[in-house]
C-alpha cells in the first residue's frame, strides 16, 4: 500500500508549476472545480462500494495475488499522463480524463454482466461518469479549451474471458484501473484548485 501511495504521488511533485495562473482567480472555474470534486469523489466512493462487492463474492481482494491472471488478460489502464507532466496544460489533462471516461463507462457493462445484483449502482456510476465527462466538456467550451480527442485503440471493446474466473479476475483488475485512473484525474482537479 506504500509503494502504491508513493507511485501515486510522485508524478504530482512535477505539477508545483502549472501553467494556469490566468484560471486561478476565475470564479466559476473554481466553482466547477469545486463541484466536480465532490462529484469524483462520489465515483470513487462507488468504484470502491463494487470493489468490496467483487471482494466479498468472489474473494477477489488483492491485486498481487493475480497478476499472472492479469498478464494473460492483457487489460490496459486508460493513459493519464498528460495530467502529471510537467508542461501540464488543463485541456490536454481534461481530454484525457473525458476519453478515460469513456472506456471505463463501457467498460463497466462487464461488471453489470458479473454483478447483476448491483446492476442499479453499475448504472448510476455510468451517469456520473457521463455527467462529469460532460460537465467537463461545457468547461473546456466555456473557458475556450480546445478539445484534443484521443484515440481509443480499441479500447471501447468490451474484453472477451474465456473462463468464468477470467471474467471475475478481469472485473476486479477493470474497477482496480478505473479506481488508480480516477485518483489521479482527482488529484489534477485538486491541483487546479490549488493554484
């Protein structure tokens, strides 16, 4: 877990010098910022609420002990990388967190399919996902942000299991991705706040 808090946070150490200072007093910006904190916080929260779930049904709980699963799966985590460079730029960061969205949203039909239980929660996480990717776009329109659209490589296509287990274990490794993705799109929304 330390390891993890400190893989988290070192890219951050790059960030202390952002380039937005023209953004910093503007009070709606910081009002967005505001809100979709809470907002991803809210996500997190639920991301979390179906990993406890994956855990507690199929004792699924500890990413180490399946790694040799996850190499056979080949499951990418959605790129961030633009939001902890150290040329950081807000609308390459907000780009990226948006197309994140968009995988990990189509993504979760998986855990839907796994958990069908918990399909409510599935689709309330899917809306806000939805909702902050477009409370993030009217940001970039409202403030004039270009908006850069990455390529998915395929990445919208929901992951094939070829077993039962392959399925839960791909479940548990897409909320782990989507879980480290939103950490770190919070902390470039948190550090936008700060500045």
């Amino acid at each position: 877990a330390l390891l993890l808090a400190v893989l988290l946070w070192a890219p951050w150490r790059a960030l202390h010098g952002a380039p937005l200072t023209e953004l910093s007093g503007d009070q709606d910006f910081q009002l967005f910022l505001q809100r979709n904190l809470e907002f991803a916080r809210k996500i997190r929260g639920d991301v979390a609420a179906l990993q406890r779930v994956v855990c507690d049904t199929f004792q699924l709980c500890k990413e180490e002990e399946l790694l040799l699963v996850r190499q056979d799966l080949d499951m990418a985590q959605a790129p961030l990388e633009q939001c902890h460079k150290r040329t950081f730029q807000a609308e390459t960061c907000f780009s990226q967190i948006r197309a994140g969205l968009r995988i990990y949203h189509g993504s979760l039909a998986t855990i839907r399919d796994l958990l069908p239980g918990h399909a409510g929660l599935v689709e309330t996480l899917q809306l806000d996902m939805a909702n902050l990717s477009s409370n993030i776009q009217q940001q970039m329109e409202d403030l004039g942000l270009a908006t850069v659209t990455y390529p998915t490589e395929n990445q919208d296509l929901l992951p094939t299991f070829s077993s039962r287990f392959q399925h839960q274990v791909g479940g548990f490794f897409i909320l782990a991705n989507f879980q480290r993705f939103l950490e770190t799109a919070y902390r470039a929304l948190r550090h936008l706040a700060s500045l």
